[in-house]
C-alpha cells in the first residue's frame, strides 16, 4: 500500500467533525501554498506584465469596478 493509499483509508476512517477538520485544515493549506507561489512569482517578475497590462489599462479608462 503506498503512501496515499495509506492516507485516503485513514480519512475513510474519520467521523465527520474530523473530516471536517481535515476539510478546513486543506482549505488552509492550499490557500497558503497559493499565497506562497504568487509571491514567489511576483518577486520573479513573471506578474510584471500583468500588472503593467492592468495600470495601462486604468491609465487609458477602460476599466470598470467590479
């Protein structure tokens, strides 16, 4: 049995107040991890582009609110 498979039996296992926990504490987890890679990329300049895509496009008027 590999890893995951030892994982997803061991949360087929859980009551649900704990799958719920686990729900939340993923939920956590990912948003941190995304949090992580944005910043990573901001900081490699790969979101330069966009940026400047968005402030031209605001400069020109062409925007909207959301």
């Amino acid at each position: 049995m590999t890893s995951l498979e030892e994982i997803e039996a061991a949360v087929a296992q859980l009551s649900p107040a704990d799958l719920k926990k686990l729900r939340a504490w993923l939920d956590e987890l990912d948003e941190r991890l995304f949090d992580e890679k944005i910043e990573r990329d901001a900081k490699a300049g790969k979101l330069d582009k966009l940026a400047a895509k968005a402030i031209a496009e605001d400069d020109a008027g062409t925007t909207s609110e959301l």
